[in-house]
C-alpha cells in the first residue's frame, strides 16, 4: 500500500483518557478500521510555544522512534505523528487497562502476585531502555499503563535524555550531560538533588519507590511540600508500615521485597543495585529472565 500521510480525519475521536501538562490524550478509533483502536496524544502548538515545552515534544516523539524499533512490549508504540494548524498528534497503543496508579488506588495496595508480577515487567523494560542509551527520568506509576491483560507499558517519555557513556574510574556508566529536575518529586533520586546528576541508575531509584508503594499504597518519601518531600530523600526518610488486613490483623511484609527496596534506596548511586544484580534477587527466583514470553504473561485472567 502506497504510504499516506496520516490526518486526524482518519480518526474518529472519543473520550479524554487522560491530560499532562501540555497534552491531552483521547481514545480514538480508525475510520477505515473499527478494529483499531488508539490512544491520540493531542499537543496545542499554541500552549506548547507559549509554555516553552518545544523541547520535551521533540524529545518525546525521537525517543519514541528509536525505542520503537525494538518492538518491546513494555513500551507503549508510536504509529503516526502528524500536525494541522492548531495541534501536534501522536498516535500511541491505546492501553485498555488505564494506569498502574488507578489500579493501585483502586485496590490499596497489591499483593505479593501482582507486585512482583509488575515489577518483573518494569525490570525488563528498563533494562530495555538503558540499553538503547534512554534514561526515561519520569517513571512513576501514572506513566505506567497497562493492556486489557494486565500487562504493562511505559509511557510519557518527554522527560527522557539520552546518554553518553563515561568512563569512571576504568568503570563505564550511563551518564546524560547535564540535568535538572524534571521529574516527580517523590520519584526524584538523591544524586539529582543533591548534584544535579543524572544517571540510569535514577531510574532504578524510580523503580524502588514504586516497589515500597506497591506494598505500602504510598511512595516512601512523601512530605506535606515538595520540599519537604526532598529532605525526606536526601535524608533517606521513610518507614514501612506494616499494613492492616481486612480482619484487622497485620499483614507481614515480605523480607526479600524489603531486601529488594533497601538495596535500591541508596543515597550513593554507585552504591545502588544494579539491574543485573536485581535480577539475581530471592523474590525473583525461578524467573528466567530470558525466556520473554514468560515475563510477558497478562495477569488479569
Ligand atoms: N492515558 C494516557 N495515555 C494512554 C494510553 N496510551 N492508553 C490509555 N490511556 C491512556
């Protein structure tokens, strides 16, 4: 078929999924394919001119092309982009089952199953994306979305920065230029805050924060402003709380995910675990992490 150009005529537009901070993301369906269905990330060029977020799009859209080669499941796709006069279109995966954070407010907390179900998943997308040179630097659970089995996808990658390799000390470490918050500010790393420093390993920081949550309901470092909130990071601030069950009794928390969470908060990032010692971790084991199609199982059946 001879290529065309793609418009947002070809698509018929239903109900806002969802907005950030210079987009708004609409189900929208093929005209000339029912079957298809789509998420399409709509951009102002007006609000994205005025709010100087130029750079964030196009970081968004190259990142998006470059991961998408891999094909990797854990990466929402980027099929068209395409312009009129008034906005920019990214047409994405739609993911049926909306985002992680709904699914963890929707339950409390998860269980022991769904938490490492996630995490496995998560895992193996990162080392994806760290390998092709991306340091996402936003994760969080609202850029997590899931399809209608309950497998993952990241997603929201304008916050990305791609890395250079330096050498250190004979050792060679994922470094992107230079940095300045552009995160979350529960999910920002210490060495972000305390040294403007970007690194892959920001990323696993991210990924830690995520694990207590999916245990706790809450991220670790939560504090009444963001500045507080970034004491409490600095400061490697946070408890686990054992949580209540239904009957009231408490429920235990699992040693090898507070193992996990431990070697993954900490404060000196050269210090911090790796992904291939992650890997290597008790909760993990049985998983054999070459075998995708093992990894890459739905969950909710
Ligand atoms: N919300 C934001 N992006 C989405 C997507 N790709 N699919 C479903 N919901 C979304």
């Amino acid at each position: 078929m001879k290529y065309r150009k793609r418009s947002a005529n070809d698509f018929v537009f239903k109900e806002e999924l969802g907005h950030g901070s210079y987009s708004t993301v609409y189900k929208a369906i093929d005209r000339h394919d029912p079957n298809k269905i789509y998420a399409i990330k709509v951009c102002s060029k007006d609000h994205i001119i005025r709010e100087a977020k130029v750079k964030y799009v196009t970081i968004e859209k190259n990142t998006l092309n470059s991961l998408a080669r891999g094909n990797h499941p854990g990466i929402v796709k980027l099929y068209y982009t395409f312009h009129d006069k008034d906005n920019l279109y990214f047409v994405l995966d739609f993911a049926a089952g909306g985002e992680l954070l709904s699914l963890l407010h929707k339950y409390g907390t998860f269980n022991d199953r769904l938490s490492r179900h996630f995490t496995i998943q998560l895992i193996d997308t990162i080392e994806y994306i760290h390998s092709k040179g991306v340091i996402h630097r936003d994760l969080k659970p609202e850029n997590v979305l899931l399809d209608k089995e309950g497998k993952l996808m990241i997603t929201d990658f304008g916050a990305a920065a791609t890395t250079t390799l330096e050498s250190k000390n004979g050792m060679e470490s994922n470094m992107c230029p230079t940095s300045s918050f552009v995160g979350t500010a529960e999910y920002v790393s210490p060495e972000l805050l305390l040294y403007n420093k970007c690194t892959a390993s920001s990323d696993i920081w991210a990924l830690g924060c995520m694990i207590f949550q999916f245990t706790e309901g809450c991220p670790p470092f939560r504090g009444s402003n963001e500045l507080k909130t970034f004491e409490k990071i600095v400061e490697l601030d946070y408890l686990w709380n054992p949580q209540k069950c239904d009957n009231n009794s408490i429920k235990n928390i699992n040693p090898m995910v507070v193992d996990i969470v431990r070697s993954i908060l900490v404060i000196n990032d050269n210090d911090r675990v790796t992904i291939s010692n992650l890997k290597q971790k008790m909760w993990f084991s049985g998983i054999d992490w070459s075998n995708k199609a093992s990894i890459w199982q739905g969950i909710f059946t």
